[in-house]
C-alpha cells in the first residue's frame, strides 16, 4: 500500500470509525499500546509528520517517474512582491495592475514564485490573454517550461521560450497556436529559418493556419521577405493576401512600394504653396491585389461618410512609401504636413490646414495627414511620426496619432506626446488620443497630462464631467510609478465638484502602485 492509499486509510477508518474499520498497521509506527482508537491516532500521526516533512511517496515499478524541474536560473521576487502578486491573481475580472506588476518583475530580471506559477500560467491561457504571454514567460523561468511541458493547457508558453527541450517539435506537432508562437519566436532569432520553415509547409497548410503564420513575419521583417510576400499577394486564401500586402505596405524599396508610389504621384500633387489631392476613379483587380478593398475599412463612420473614393485615396498613400513624397512635392516632411490641403475638384477655394472654411478643406487635409500617420506606423519612420505628432490633423483619428509615439525612440516620446497634448482641447479628444500613449508617462508629458487633469477637476462643464473619469483611469494606469506618490498627494488636495470619489479612487490607485513597484526591487 503506498502511504497517500495508507492516509485515505486512515482517514476512511476516523470518518466511520474504528469499530467498522480497522487502519492496515504501519512498521514505522509506536507497537500498539491501547485500544484501536489510540493505535489510529498513533499511526496517522506518523503518516502526517511524513507528509509534512515532504517524504516522498512509495511508487510502483510500472510507474514513470517525471525528471524533475531543471535548477531555477533567476532569482524569485520578495516575500511582499510575491505576497501582492497573490492578492492580484484572486481579484476578479481584468487588473491592469498584474500586468505592471508581471512587466516590471520581467524586467527587473526576476521570477514568480512556484507556488503561483498555476495561476500566471492561467492568465495566458485565452485570446484575451494573449498579450501577457511574452512577459509571463519570461517570469515562469525554467519550472514554468517544465509544468507546460506536462500540461496541454500550458503548452502556449513553449512557442515564446527556447529553453523547452521539445521545443523544435512544436513546429512538427503543436497546435496552430503553439507553431505560430513558435515561429515568431524563432522569427525574433532568425527570421531566414523561420521563412524556409513555413515555406517546406507552405502548400499542405489550410488557409487559416497560413495566416497566422504569416502574420508573424512582422517580427524580422526585411527585404529579405518580400518575394515570398509577393506570392503570397496571390494566395487562394483572402487573410493571407490582405496579411501579404499589410506587411509589404510596412516595407520600403519592393516592387510593392514602387506600384503604390506610382499610384500615389497621381493622386496628391503640389501647387505653390498648398496640397491638392485627387481621389481614384475606379477600382481594379491590380488595386485588390495590392490589398485596396473596394470598400475600404472605415469608409462609413458613425455620423459621416467619408466616402468610397476617399477610402481608396487613403489606402494608396497609407500605402505608399514616405520617400516618395520630399522628392515628388519637393519639400521634406517637417513642411509638408504644415501645408493647407484642397480637393481637385473644390479648386483653391478652400482655406488654411484645420481651417474651418468648409467641410471639404477638412476632409481633405483628414485624408492626407490620416494616410500619412498610417504610412509612418507601418514602416516606423520616426521623422514623419515627428513632424506628424508636432503639426498633423489628429481630430478624425485621434487613436492613430497616439500610436504615432511608439515609433520615436523611447527618450524622446514623453515630449512629441506633450506636444501633441497640448494641442488638443478638448478632453475627450485628449483621451482617445491618451489611450494609445503607452506608459510609465514621465518628464514632459507626466506633467503636461497631470495639468490638464487637474485643470479638468476644477471645472464644472457637464462634457468635462464625462471626460474626467476617463482621464483619470489613464493617470492611475499611465503615470510613472516612481511620480505616482507626489502626484497623489497633488490630486488629494484639488477639488473636484462632482468627481470627489473618482478623484480618491485615482489617489488610491497611484498610492497602491507606488507601493507595489516598491516591493519588487530586491
């Protein structure tokens, strides 16, 4: 009998008792000194100082016996960082603050605890999850890898780590999430197999499957990969070429490229001192294959309808490469995106960029500086996301503006994204715009968004009243942790008619975070 048949044993015997039950005797326990109720005492005493002890179980022959988990590489987080990671894996719902508390860990070069290594590894197991799954595997260290090697609900972490030992089998027998995982992994390390690998599967894949595959080419992604893509540009499956052309669109010097410039030049020339577009006629089976859908997304919004030829105007120069414009209209970026902008067929009668002289002039500067920021996410072109941040439209789309700032270099975001702040007075727009800023806000932009913030606490407007939470949720979220002590002693002293609770809720939460960034520094 092995000892956790022997505890079930005994346990069994106290639950019915000894009269109905007798306890098999155990060698290592006192010789029975009494009755059968004290011999039960006896021996369940000794089973659970074993157990306690961590005395390993007796296992048959017929049994395999897992290798154990390979020697942990990276130190463990403290007792009070370990201690608040447990609180935020038992909060219900989505905590931001497990994210932050999982990237800060990452990054400080630190691990999660064994005993909550179940519960990381739950969090990324669905779609929603996904994002985390980077950091949280490299907060599992090698114990993580071991525990998903042995459980297929885990398994996703092995696409994001090289140190699993079946890790070159996954591409052979995974699921397509895991070979997708894994290929973008190896697309990081090197990106030229990962293209041969796919390329040997190419044609037995369904649709799906290369799709996903195919959308891990934005990692690596080089000229080295544009025919490959332009096959693709081909593919029976829509995904696939919608996926092909997106990735070409992101790449500067192909064939691809040179197609749209030529496009493009038709499309939005110069006149002295002013932009004038001119949107496409018509639609062709050269356009779709180049990725332009005869309904381009977007091209209904709710309250306004940009119309099917602006949504084709769009696509063409959000898909042409940004070189093509200094040489083409003669000016480079910082002065192109000052220029007003006209329509050919409204003529020179509309006014200044931004100007409020018709609806046409500002759908029109709306296309070319929309098409623009697009452009430069797609191919990180960090003078044209500058010059877009300090001058461009940003009313239609704010989001994309926002975006613009993960393209600079990380030292100089907080101040392109202040600059861009203080061009936007309207609180609601500040805050679509806020969203896509991504955090810890520091220097400039902490103190231009905790001004406006704090300008928006004082006044009254009902708009202000919706916009305020909003606001609040990004400083609570967004700001340094290392700012977010002094900025709650700040928001605690302003008042905030009709916003008290949300003010103190915000305080809390930069007091909270503070605290938990704290706790995890060795």
């Amino acid at each position: 009998m092995t000892r956790e048949n022997a505890w079930d044993d005994h346990v069994g015997a106290a639950l019915l008792g000894t009269g109905r039950r007798t306890p098999a005797p155990l060698p290592e326990a006192p010789e029975p000194d009494g009755d059968a109720a004290g011999r039960l005492l006896d021996q369940a005493a000794v089973l659970a100082v074993g157990r306690r002890a961590g005395l390993l179980p007796h296992v048959p022959d017929d049994v395999e016996v897992l290798a154990p988990a390979p020697p942990e590489e990276l130190p463990v987080v403290p007792a009070a960082a370990a201690q608040r990671l447990d609180g935020l894996l038992q909060a219900p719902g989505a905590d931001p603050s497990r994210a932050e508390w999982l990237e800060t860990a990452a990054r400080l070069g630190l691990r999660v605890p064994p005993a909550l290594l179940p519960a990381v590894l739950d969090l990324g197991r669905d779609g929603a999850g996904r994002p985390l799954r980077p950091v949280i595997a490299r907060v599992a260290g090698r114990r993580g890898v071991w525990l998903a090697l042995q459980n297929p609900r885990w398994a996703y972490l092995l696409g994001y780590t090289g140190d699993a030992p079946e890790a070159d089998d996954i591409w052979q027998t995974g699921t397509r999430d895991q070979r997708a995982a894994h290929l973008e992994n190896l697309r990081g390390t090197d990106p030229a197999a990962a293209r041969e690998a796919l390329l040997e599967v190419w044609e037995s894949e369904p649709a799906p499957a290369r799709a996903a595959f195919l959308a891990t080419f934005a990692t690596g992604l080089s000229l080295a990969d544009a025919a490959f893509l332009e096959d693709a540009l081909t593919d029976r499956g829509k995904d696939v070429r919608q996926h092909a052309a997106d990735l070409l669109a992101a790449l500067p010097g192909t064939a691809y490229g040179a197609r749209m410039a030529e496009r493009a030049r038709d499309c939005l020339r110069r006149e002295d001192d002013r932009l004038v577009t001119g949107k496409p006629d018509a639609h062709d089976d050269a356009l779709a294959r180049d990725g332009v859908p005869f309904q381009p997304g977007g091209t209904f919004l709710p309250g306004r309808n940009v119309g099917t030829r602006a949504g084709w105007l769009r696509e063409i120069l959000s898909r042409t490469p940004l070189a093509t414009w200094p040489d083409h209209l003669g000016l480079p970026p910082e002065r192109l995106v000052t220029l007003p902008v006209t329509d050919a067929a409204d003529g020179p009668v509309a006014a200044r960029r931004g100007g409020r002289s018709g609806a046409d002039a500002e759908d029109a500067v709306h296309d070319v500086h929309v098409s623009w920021a697009q452009a430069a996410l797609r191919q990180r072109d960090a003078r044209w996301a500058r010059a877009l941040l300090a001058h461009g439209e940003a009313s239609q789309r704010p989001e994309i503006f926002g975006e613009l700032v993960t393209v600079l270099p990380p030292a100089d975001r907080d101040g392109a994204a202040a600059v861009l702040a203080r061009r936007l007075t309207d609180p609601a727009l500040l805050c679509r715009v806020l969203h896509r800023v991504p955090g810890p806000w520091s220097g400039e932009l902490a103190a231009t968004v905790t001004a406006a913030l704090a300008a928006l606490a004082e006044r009254p407007g009902n708009d202000d009243r919706r916009s305020f939470p909003g606001l609040c949720h990004l400083v609570e979220t967004r700001l340094d942790p290392a700012l977010a002590a002094d900025a709650a002693d700040r928001f605690a002293d302003l008042p905030a008619p009709a916003q008290e609770s949300r003010r103190d809720a915000l305080v809390a939460v930069l007091r909270t975070r503070h605290a938990m960034i704290k706790e995890l520094i060795p």
